[in-house]
C-alpha cells in the first residue's frame, strides 16, 4: 500500500471491487441521460433487489448493441468502506470497477477465470458473472458451464468451447479437477497467470465498457480551486441571473406548491381506496412503484398464479426445502432458496421442470444450514435474465 501511494501521486488509480458484492445488470431503461436515467434504475431493478433501493448506490454505464444499458448495483455501506479504507491509505482512485467486468470477451469461447472458490464466466455477447463454490465440478454445472448429471432433458446441453485464466497456486490446486472434467468441454485451454490477475485485467482498462462505481454522491472530488479565479466573474454574473429568475418565478412557485399539495391528498385518497391493506407513506411513490410492476410484469396475474401453483407442488416433494425471498418480473419468478444440498436444489429444479416451466439456477452459495440458491423460475417463452 505504501508503494501504491507514492505512485498514485504522480499517476492515477484505478480500483477493482469484489463483484461478489456488487449486481451487475443490463436493464431496458428509457431514452434519456443524467438523472432522468439515474432516477428510472431503481424502478428497474428493484425486482432483483433483495435490499431496500434507498440503501444502494446505482451506477450507469453505456447503452450496449444489445438494447440494455449496463447498471451496477452496490450497498451504500460497503462502497463507502471501500472508499474509506483505500483514503487510508493514501489512494484517492479515478474509478472503480467491478473485477470481473475487466474480463476480456472472447468472441469464440467461454472465458473463465478461477480465483480460489470462486469461477467468474463469460460469454460472447453476455455479461460476466461469478459462482462461489467448490469443488470446481459444482461451480461449473451451477454456472452452467458443463452439464449437470442429474438434468434427465432430452436434449443434452452441448459442450462449450472455454478458455481458463488461473494463477501457478489455484492451478496446482484444481489441476486434478479439471483433467477429470476435459470431456465436459469441446475445448479447454489453460492459460497461467503467473503475476496473478491483476496485470491481465489490466490491458482490457484502455477500451473497457465496465461501469464506474464512482458516481453521484461517491464520484470523484474535483479540485477547482485553480480554476475558480479564471471563471470568478462570469460564475458571478450567473448567480446575479439566476436570482432575478427566482424572485420573477416566486409567485409561480408559490401557486405550484399549493397545486401540488392538493394533488398529493387526492393521490392519497385514491390510494387508500385501491389498496387499503397497504400503509401509506409515500402514496404517490408507492401508486408509481405499484402500476410500474404492474407494467413490466407484461404476462398477467395467471402467470404468476400458475407459477405459484407449480412452486408449491415441487417444495411438497422436496423436504427441508424453504423459500427465503420470492419477487416476480417479465413471467419470470425469482426466488432465493435455502436447501439442504445442491442436489436438493437440482431435485427441486426437475420437479419443475416436469410441470412445463423452466427452472434456471442461477448461483448457489454454501452456508452454515446447507446451500443458499438463487433460482429463475420461468415460461419456455419468457426471457431470461439475470
């Protein structure tokens, strides 16, 4: 850290998160920038979210070529530690990024990257994302890199073609792993990284695309202190401008307020009497969030019954099995699962199967009860997403 201090004097920082921490999406927001686009995120993520939207900092990249514009989601808390521990040590960073979205695509393969338990994946055209677990067999089917034993389809998934960057000390590790699993793919090849994995995330930093974490109240402070003498009198025309605007608008203003107040009790009424069971807060945030979801929701109300329906059927077979968080976005259910094992989870993924809807796993994490999973539940028609 001190040598990363003394350098940063004289260059500039840039910062890798852990992504485990950090939910990396590629949302179909609406046309516009600045905070208009800022204020559209958490609507749009919300059903993912297992935290409150007011506790996390969004970030907005670029609109890619496939519709969606990359969103990085992260826990005010947590950014803030990060910040404040590299401040510590002297490291004032220009950016900070999500480590896996330094990942280099490859337009042909499946790049992978093993760090201890954790393997990070990408694929042509997709946005990277990580598993944690081991042993390095469970990582892949989770990941869906290589087929899961217990998946009975009838049509077998075909091998992948993939590219793995590990370091000389996982690579010792896991060797034994990965040469049982080399029928699994079309193709594996190795790739050491013998400086570990900074220097290869490194090189993707000139063109990178990945979203900077560093934005609205945590972006970078500038100092203008050179530069406020060169702009002195015209910042202080302009605030001589915008006062006389002010006082010409005051009785406008006034006028709206009142406009306002009153719209706000007629929200609040129409409100109490469409949802009466729900407390009222915030009635014209909480009637905006409501006929948003409504809207995205896209399929009806029967999807999401018939999905339920299929849910509680397959927990019936599958012992020990509970739900700890449910939401339900574009015919899609998402659900976070507490299980026994991962081969509860799969049991539990066939069972839906064989009720004519889609169960995707989408991670799973060991803890101390058995595994924690997050599953997709969704029509063959529906899109999926993560």
């Amino acid at each position: 850290m001190t040598l990363a201090a003394a350098v940063s004097r004289t260059g500039k920082v840039v910062a890798l998160a852990p992504a485990t921490q950090i939910l990396l999406a590629e949302p179909e927001l609406p046309p516009g920038s600045g905070v208009k686009l800022a204020r559209a995120v958490p609507f749009a993520l919300e059903e993912q979210l297992t935290e409150d939207v007011d506790q996390m900092s969004f970030a907005v990249g670029r609109r890619s070529a496939r519709g969606g514009t990359a969103v990085a989601a992260v826990s005010r808390t947590v950014l803030a530690d990060w910040i404040s521990a590299l401040t510590a040590a002297g490291l004032e960073p220009v950016a900070m990024y999500p480590d896996i979205s330094l990942m280099p695509e490859n337009p042909g393969q499946t790049v992978l990257w093993l760090e201890q338990e954790r393997l990070a994946v990408r694929r042509p055209g997709a946005l990277p994302f990580a598993v944690e677990l081991s042993p390095v067999r469970e990582a892949l089917v989770v990941a869906g890199v290589i087929p899961d034993p217990l998946d009975t389809a009838a049509e077998p998934k075909p091998p992948e073609s993939a590219l793995l960057y590990i370091t000389r000390e996982d690579w010792e590790r896991s060797k034994n792993d990965f040469e049982e699993l080399t029928e699994k793919f079309e193709s594996l090849k190795i790739q050491l990284l013998p400086d570990g994995p900074l220097p290869w995330l490194a090189r993707s930093l000139p063109a990178t695309d990945a979203v900077n974490l560093l934005q609205g109240e945590f972006a970078r402070a500038t100092d203008f202190g050179a530069r406020w003498q060169r702009w002195r009198n015209a910042a202080l025309l302009a605030v001589a401008l915008l006062t006389v605007h002010v006082a010409a608008e005051a009785l406008q203003i006034q006028h709206a307020k009142h406009v306002g107040a009153a719209l706000d009790a007629q929200i609040a009424t129409v409100f109490s009497a469409a949802m009466p069971a729900e407390t009222l807060q915030d009635p014209r945030r909480q009637m905006e969030s409501r006929l948003d979801r409504i809207r995205k929701s896209g399929g009806g109300p029967e999807h999401f019954l018939r999905a339920l329906k299929i849910l509680s059927g397959a927990l019936a077979s599958v012992p020990k099995t509970e739900i700890d968080a449910l939401s339900y976005h574009e015919d899609s259910l998402d659900m976070k699962v507490m299980a026994p094992s991962l081969a509860t989870v799969s049991q539990l993924s066939q069972l839906i199967a064989k009720q004519g809807m889609m169960a995707d796993i989408q991670s799973s994490t060991p803890v101390a009860s058995g595994i924690e999973a997050h599953i997709q539940l969704r029509a063959p028609s529906a899109k999926a997403h993560r």
